[in-house]
C-alpha cells in the first residue's frame, strides 16, 4: 500500500509538469494547428535560464532565503522563454502560415535541433547539477515520502491551471483566443488581430514551459542542452490522448501519463519477475498513446478542430 501511494505522488507530481507543457502544444494548435516541435526545447532553455541566474545569485545575494532565489530565477526565465517563442513565431512560423502543413512541420523540427544547438554552444554539453533551493527534508504521509519541492510543484501546477482557464474564459484575450480558433478570418471582420492573438498564444505557452522546465530541474537536481527532448515528446503524447486543442484534455493526458509512468516504475519489475525494470517506463507514453488513437482517435476529451477556410 504505502508503495501504491508513493507511487500515485510520484505520478501527480511528473503529471503535473507534462500537463504544463502539453498546454503549451494544445494552445497553438488549436489556433494556428502547428505541431511545435520545438517547444521541449523552450522547457531545456527555461530550465538552463533559471540554473545561470541561481548560480548568479547566489554568490552576489548571500542571505536571500533560497525560496526567493528560485521564484526571482523563473520569473526571469519565464521572460527569455516569452521573448524566444515571440521570436521563434514571428521569424519561422508566420512566414509559413499559409504553406502546406508539412512546411511549419518540418520547421518545428529543425528549430528544435537549433535551439539544442545553440544551449550547446551557450552552456556546454555536459550535465550540471541543479541547486536545491528549497528544504529537503522528507514528509511522511500515510507512509510515503514528498519533498518540499513536489509539494511546490502540484501547488503551483494547480494555481497556473486555475489562472489558465480564467484568461481563457473569462478575459478579452481568451474570448479573442477562441473566436482566432474557430475562424481567424471572421475574427479579423470583428476587430480581432488574429497575429496579435498568435503571439501572446506562444508567449503564454513558452512561460508555462519555462516554469515547467523549472519544475524539472528541480525534481531531478540536472540540466543539459537535451533535456527538453523527452519531456516535450511526452507532452506532446499527453496533448494527443487528452484531445489535440482541448485544454482539458491536456490536463487529463499529463496526469493519466505521469501516473501511469509511475506505476510502471514501481510494479514493472514485479509484474514481469524482474525481467524489465524501472528504465523502461518511457514505453509506456507510446503504448497509451496507440491505444488511445485506435479506440478513441480524436482522444479521450475529443480533438478541438477549428474552422480555417
């Protein structure tokens, strides 16, 4: 029992972290219907961003509570995040708007291999530990064991999914967002700026990935040039079995994810007498993610497709 239970923590808290980041994908395909590719790389830069003005500030502001450190370096990474996938828009998607899918496809993709490139370049390719700023000693509950930082993690997951959905549904900018899905040229007759709308579309995406690639990196305690590949592919699995578009959908698909993930970990050694073990739990994203578009293909919230004619 007390394993089933570490394990359902495990899986909330890394659910929580691919929910962030398939909300970043589902976003801009509802809209614009561009698979960005590169967007786990955006997560790697916000991750990276956040370990330099760490290590900054912890030498120039001795005695600032380490909590502080951490919420002043993602503040700062969401903003380089925000400002890259502005430019990442406006320079390689926006001219390709109008071309056939497989063109913005194929730039995700190298844009992707660039931006690795160039954190490559920037901080090396070689691992670096991640400072913990935050206490880690363990909690007990009910036998199982959370650190103060998955507890950040969910809390802060939770009030960024609130806060998402209030923009979405309650503000101009969100009703602006939803008439830009349904018909960008209808939108643009009603005083809408559909590339306005694009933009701060990707901008919200790229600080739910910063703040995701924070998240990360605290969780693991490492960061590297690479380490948005995994991430953002499993995000993008979660965005597809929750409903390509489908903001809740997203969601549910991170958290059914990450919990299956987890207890992959815990009972896979188990279940197959020790034959596969705990490192082959990325298996599992791709084996829901067949079954998923074999008995449900528009995933299990439905996709949101728009009208773009």
């Amino acid at each position: 029992m007390d394993t089933l239970l570490q394990q359902i923590i495990n899986g909330l808290v890394l659910g929580s972290m691919y929910a962030l980041v398939a909300l970043g994908y589902t976003m801009v395909y509802g809209i614009i219907g561009l698979i960005n590719f590169a967007h786990g790389d955006v997560l790697m830069i916000g991750a990276l961003t956040s370990w330099t003005i760490i290590a900054g500030m912890r030498e120039s502001m001795v005695g600032v509570p380490g909590w502080m450190i951490l919420l002043m370096a993602t503040i700062i990474a969401m903003v380089v995040c925000a400002a890259l996938n502005f430019t990442i828009e406006k320079l390689a998607y926006r001219p390709l708007r109008n071309s056939p899918r497989l063109a913005p496809l194929i730039t995700a993709i190298g844009m992707s291999i660039l931006l690795q490139t160039i954190a490559m370049i920037i901080w090396k390719p070689n691992p670096k530990p991640y400072p913990s700023m935050l206490s880690s000693e363990p909690i007990q509950i009910g036998g199982a064991v959370i650190s103060l930082t998955q507890i950040v993690i969910l809390a802060t997951t939770a009030i960024v999914l609130a806060l998402l959905m209030w923009i979405v549904n309650r503000t101009n900018l969100g009703r602006a967002m939803r008439a830009t899905a349904e018909n960008p040229r209808v939108a643009a007759l009603m005083g809408i700026k559909p590339d306005v709308v694009i933009s701060a579309t990707f901008i919200i995406g790229a600080m739910l990935a910063a703040i995701a690639g924070v998240m990360w990196a605290s969780n693991y305690g490492t960061v590297q040039h690479a380490m948005g590949f995994m991430p953002g592919l499993k995000a993008f699995v979660a965005a597809v079995m929750g409903g390509i578009g489908n903001l809740g959908g997203a969601v549910l698909g991170g958290l059914l994810l990450g919990l299956i993930e987890a207890l992959g970990a815990g009972y896979l050694g188990k279940l197959t007498g020790g034959f596969l073990g705990s490192q082959y739990t990325d298996i599992f994203a791709f084996i829901m993610l067949a079954l998923v578009l074999t008995l449900r293909p528009s995933g299990l919230l439905g996709e949101r497709v728009a009208d773009r004619a």
